[in-house]
C-alpha cells in the first residue's frame, strides 16, 4: 500500500498532524534569535575618539584609524554590543560585520554537508544534533572574551541552524498528505517573522549583548525535548527498508486523529531507475535555453538572499530605533504570506516574482529621493514596503524554482540556487556598511538590484497549473507528462 493512500485513510492533516506541526513552526520561530542575532549584538553606539593631544572626534576617528584613539569612549546609555567591548569601529569596523558574513557562510557549509547527513541518519536525529550544535556554539559566542573565537562560533551557529531549517522543512512535510504540504509549507515560513519581532522584544529588555546571548542559549534546551515528542518522517523510514518503524509511526498518528485503519496494510516503496539516473546538475548547462533560466535563478536567489538580509540588518535607517525597525521588518513578513499566495494563484508565478521583485527595488530606489525629517516617516514606510515586497519574492522563487526543475535533480538544483542566496546574505552586511559612508546608498544597491532581477524573472517559463517535469529532457522538450493534482501541490517540500 502506498504511503500517500495511507495518509488519505488516517487524515492527511487530522490533530496529530497540526500538534507535530506547531511544535516544528516553534523550531522555525527559535532561527532567527541566531540568524539575526547580529543585527543588535553588531550595531555600533555613538563614541569619542581623543588624540594624545587632547583633540576630539565624535563617531570619527583620526584618519579613520582606532590606533589615533588615545582614549576611546562609547555612550554609556547605549546598549553593549560586541563593537563597543572590541573597538570594531574606524578601520576596524568591517569586523563586526565580518560576523554576520561568517555565520552565513556556515549556514552555506551547513545546508550541502548536514543535507546529506538528514538523508543519513534521520529528520528528527539531524534536528536533534543540530539544535544541540546550535546551543552549544550560541553558549561559547555569550561567553568568550577573545573575537576570533567568537568568529569561530559563529560560523558553526550557522552551520548547525541551517542544518535545523532544513530538518523542520523537510519533516514538516513528510507527515501529512500530499493536499496539504502546500499550507503546511507556508505555516513554517509564517513562523520565521515571528521570530523576528519576538527577537526585538527580547533584544530590547535585554540591552547588554552578552545577556542577549545567553538568554536566547537558554531558550534551547527545552527543543531538545520535542526528540521524544516528534516522530520520524515514516517516508525516510520507508526509503531505509524500516518498514515496522514506518508503520508504528502511522499507527500513531492514525490513532491521534481519531481514526481506526479497517485492516492492515502494507508498505512499499517503489525505486525507479533508467534514464532519469543520467541526470545531474550539470545538465542544466546542456543547453542555452536551461542555461539561461538557471542563470536567471541564481541571479534572482542572490538578490533576494542579499536584499532580504540586508533590508532586515538596515532597520535602524529607516527612520526608527533598532528595536522598532526591525520588528516592523518582521511584522510586514506576515501580510507577506497570504499576498504570495493570492499572487501566484491569480498571477502566475513568473508574474508574482517579477511583480514583488520590481516592487521591492522600486520602493528602495524611492528612499533616495525622501531625504529630509519632514519626509523621514514616508522614507521609513518605503522601507518596510521594500521588505515586505522582497520577503514575498523570496517564497515565491522557492514555488517556482521548485516547479522548473526536473524531478530527478529537483533537490541537486534547489541547492545550487539556495547557496547562490547566501552568497548575497554573505555580502549584505558590507552592502549595508555603504550607508554609513553615503547616506542611503545600501537602499539604492538593494533597488537595482530587485528592478533588474525582477525584469530578468520575465524570461523565465510560467509554471502555474503545468504538470512537473521528471527528466531534464522535459525541461527542454518543455512536453511534460502529466501528474495528479496532489503531486502537484508538493511544490512546497523543496
């Protein structure tokens, strides 16, 4: 019996499925206190900088050098960051945003290596060993006294979160029904910008980085507990021949949803094989036509990847405090959602990415144009607009990504292009850093670069109510098979 019959008898999604839900779009929530850590921990207070002959500078330092400071003075009413304990300002200021790029970095490393580890070992033992990870390199960042070993933590913070995004992404969607991965898929992306205005909040009762740290550590241990509570992917279990484990799992959640299966079944798990094998990711080079459209991918996940990033850590020039600034930032993720939805069901996809992509670079290019304090809040209204245009672009590049690939190298090339996101996440704090040398400037990079990858978004081919491709050769033939409509909306498992 097929495992998708099954879950169709038991309840694709009955209570059982939306208790293990919640508790893996609370993981989702807990990412950003690490991800986006760095956005208050990172920001630098106003300081003095005095030479030895008694000669002052405010927040400017002697040919932009910290060795002119002969004394060094950081306002006392700021909140500690990492840049007030190390001097990370001047010539030194590419430091503390050396710190976001090298937790991205990690998240990079992390997202091909602990992948493949999942395939291994477990969704639920790699969602486990990725939060203790998490805790244990997040605990060395709180307490360390010396900078490069607080780089060193960090890089691993982001090598295990991404290795917990992966997990709960791709467990989220193992154990319901096909009909319904699709709003399963975007209750966990709805999670993520909770985390962010739950982070402000905390950043703002706890004003000292090193207690921030500690206490976003601190919120760990009681995740490490859902290892118990949350079963494994029966389809992982499945493809690892433990088929009694697979059933037990089934039976249980049959059992939470209040069903009762008539009679036993049987599992299988069917392994086809033939040309499809032939396929790899370096096919889609085989020919201009998929070389252009992986082109356009990696171009429009690096510009999301560094715009989403980048407009979330440049809260604090958008005309309000850190705290205030970027939880608003997470607060327009959530019309986000349902606008994407709505979008690429009307639309189409190609339209909604072109559509939020231009309207994210639109709105930042404006910014150039409000300066002044009479214009200060419209500025900021611009921005937020921005983010929210930028957070719907980046859901909609998962869909329609994950609709353009063939399925034989689907999880190989949504790889590709997600490391070509962080990429642009690694290079947004140094976008962002422009703006402190030319006011705004970090705004206008962030609006070429959406107005040129949405307009680019235009040549790719519409996926909106067309059967997935399963070879490579369906991509180019463009001639699919046809699939049922539950595989279809699978779009979100990528």
């Amino acid at each position: 019996m097929e495992i998708d019959s099954i879950f169709r008898e038991i309840g694709s999604s009955g209570r059982q499925q939306v208790k293990y839900g919640f508790a893996l779009c609370l993981l989702k929530v807990y990412a950003p206190f690490h991800v986006l850590q760095y956005t208050f921990v990172g920001t630098t207070p106003s300081f003095i900088c005095t030479n030895r002959d008694g000669s002052s500078l405010k927040d400017k330092c002697f040919d932009n050098k910290v060795s002119s400071c002969s004394n060094l003075t950081f306002d006392p009413t700021a909140p500690s960051t990492i840049v007030s304990e190390w001097n990370l300002i001047c010539d030194r200021n590419w430091m503390a945003k050396a710190t976001m790029s090298t937790l991205m970095i990690g998240f990079l490393v992390g997202a091909f290596l602990l992948g493949n580890l999942a395939d291994r070992i477990g969704r639920k033992n790699n969602l486990t060993l990725t939060i203790l990870g998490i805790i244990f390199f997040n605990t060395i960042s709180a307490s360390t006294m010396e900078y490069e070993v607080y780089l060193m933590s960090r890089f691993f913070v982001g090598f295990f979160i991404s290795g917990l995004v992966l997990s709960v992404v791709v467990l989220i969607s193992e154990i319901v029904g096909p009909a319904h991965r699709g709003l399963y898929g975007i209750m966990a992306m709805g999670s993520f910008p909770v985390g962010i205005v739950l982070l402000s909040l905390a950043a703002y009762r706890f004003q000292n980085w090193r207690t921030l740290s500690t206490f976003v550590s601190l919120l760990g241990p009681p995740f490490v507990c859902l290892h118990w509570y949350l079963p494994e992917s029966p389809r992982w279990l499945l493809t690892k021949n433990r088929t009694e484990e697979a059933q037990r799992v089934l039976m249980d959640i049959a059992k939470g949803n209040g069903k009762v299966l008539k009679e036993k079944f049987k599992l299988k798990y069917e392994v086809t094989v033939g040309t499809k094998a032939n396929d790899n990711v370096s096919s889609l080079l085989s020919t201009r036509k998929l070389c252009l459209v992986t082109s356009i991918l990696c171009y429009n996940w690096f510009v999301n990847g560094a715009s989403y990033y980048g407009l979330t850590l440049a809260a604090a020039a958008t005309g309000y405090d850190i705290f205030t600034g970027t939880a608003l930032s997470g607060l327009v993720e959530m019309p986000a959602v349902a606008l994407t939805y709505w979008l690429i069901q009307r639309g189409g996809r190609r339209v909604a990415l072109c559509t939020f992509m231009i309207g994210s670079g639109v709105s930042c290019l404006t910014i150039q144009y409000l300066q002044g304090d009479r214009l200060k809040h419209l500025s900021s209204s611009f921005a937020l607009l921005g983010k929210m245009c930028i957070a719907a672009s980046f859901k909609t590049a998962y869909i329609l990504s994950g609709e353009i690939f063939a399925t034989t190298i689907r999880n190989s090339a949504m790889g590709l292009v997600s490391g070509m996101a962080r990429v642009g996440a690694i290079l947004s704090p140094f976008i962002v850093m422009m703006g402190e040398t030319v006011p705004n400037l970090q705004f206008t990079v962030f609006g070429i670069l959406g107005v040129t990858g949405g307009l680019l978004s235009l040549k790719l081919p519409e996926t909106l109510n067309t059967p997935l491709p399963e070879t490579v050769q369906d991509m180019v033939r463009n001639s699919r098979r046809t699939k049922c409509k539950s595989e279809r909306s699978q779009v979100l498992d990528i």
